[in-house]
C-alpha cells in the first residue's frame, strides 16, 4: 500500500497470487477497487478468482508478459508486484504503464519445490546485476516516468524499529473484515517443530 499507492481503477499484476501475500496483496488491491492481474498456476485460477483476480494468467504455459500486453491492448499496468525475480524483473518493468511502479519483495527463483536450494539461491544472487542491467539506470528511468521500489522486510524493521507503517492499515482492514487470511490446512500443536 505504502510503496505501491494503488488508486481505485489501477492495474496491478501480482505474482504467485495464490501463495500467502499474494492473497493479502489482492484482496488489499480488490478492496481498492483495483482492475488485477495475477500469475498462479492453472490449478489455482479458481482459487485466485475468488479472492479478486479479474485475469488469472498461467505462468507455466503463457508469457505474462505477452498475455498483460494482450489483456491491456498493449497499455500495460499501474503496479506489478513481484515476489519472484531476478528473472522477472525485466519484464515487469516493460510492461508499466507511465507513472507505473514495479515493487520488489522476494526472490522465490532461490528456491525449488524441495524449498530453499543453495544452488538455485547462488545462481539468483549472481543472475541478480544482470538481471536488471542495461535498464537499469537513471536516463532511462527519468524518460520512462517509471518507478522502482523493493521491500525488505528485516532490513525495514531494523531501521524503524517495528513494522507500524506498513501494518496499521492492513490491522484496520483486518478488524474491518476487509481482509480474511485464508487457511490451507490446520495441523495439530503435536505436529509443529
């Protein structure tokens, strides 16, 4: 919300909308009143739709890229939140409309379906400069009216001391009912580890 200052009627893509932050990040962007676009894989489009996404893309078998240009008749989006790169950066930052910000938040192409894998996290840090470079610089930038922002979420809280800014209107729309975690699962206390 901070970052992204999402505005009623924006467009905004987010990336594995069907895991934990991507369901907080679109319903955040539905109750704004937000035209959304989110990456999931087919199997979970359902699930997505009925948390907001108006257009469910698949990032297994479609470009996201293509297919965002295809759904805007080339205009692109307002927002793009990514929890993914380094690969993706470089196409989300092609597919902002002016004035548009592209936010990021993770680097999940450093883990695998076993979880964190210590060759896919050396080969994201190291595909890391790459991945943004050549476009990545101030000319381009100021004639682009695009916005770049990243979220660390430690790195924040040591400098601030605690996450206040970023979870008091997330804390209102929860106790609002504007905002309702999904639960996948429920496992026993005896299960925990």
């Amino acid at each position: 919300m901070i970052m992204g200052g999402l505005r009623e009627r924006d467009r905004v893509l987010i990336h594995s909308a069907a895991g934990g932050v991507g369901i907080a990040a679109t319903q955040v962007a539905r109750n704004v009143g937000a035209e959304i676009f989110g990456t999931a894989s087919a199997a979970k489009h359902t699930a997505i739709a009925a948390q907001g996404v108006h257009h469910p893309i698949d990032y297994r078998s479609q470009d996201f890229k293509a297919e965002v240009r295809r759904l805007t008749d080339g205009e692109g989006v307002d927002v793009v939140m990514d929890a993914m790169g380094p690969t993706s950066f470089r196409k989300d930052y092609r597919i902002l409309r002016p004035g548009g910000r592209l936010i990021m938040y993770g680097l999940s192409d450093a883990v695998n379906e076993d979880g964190r894998n210590l060759r896919s996290a050396v080969s994201s840090l190291l595909r890391l400069p790459t991945s943004t470079m050549p476009w990545w610089n101030a000319g381009r930038l100021l004639n682009q009216n695009r916005g770049v922002f990243s979220l660390h979420l430690l790195s924040w809280w040591r400098r601030e001391g605690d996450m206040h800014r970023i979870t008091a209107p997330l804390l209102t729309d929860l106790e609002a009912g504007k905002l309702a975690p999904v639960v996948a699962k429920v496992f026993p206390f005896s299960r925990g580890r």
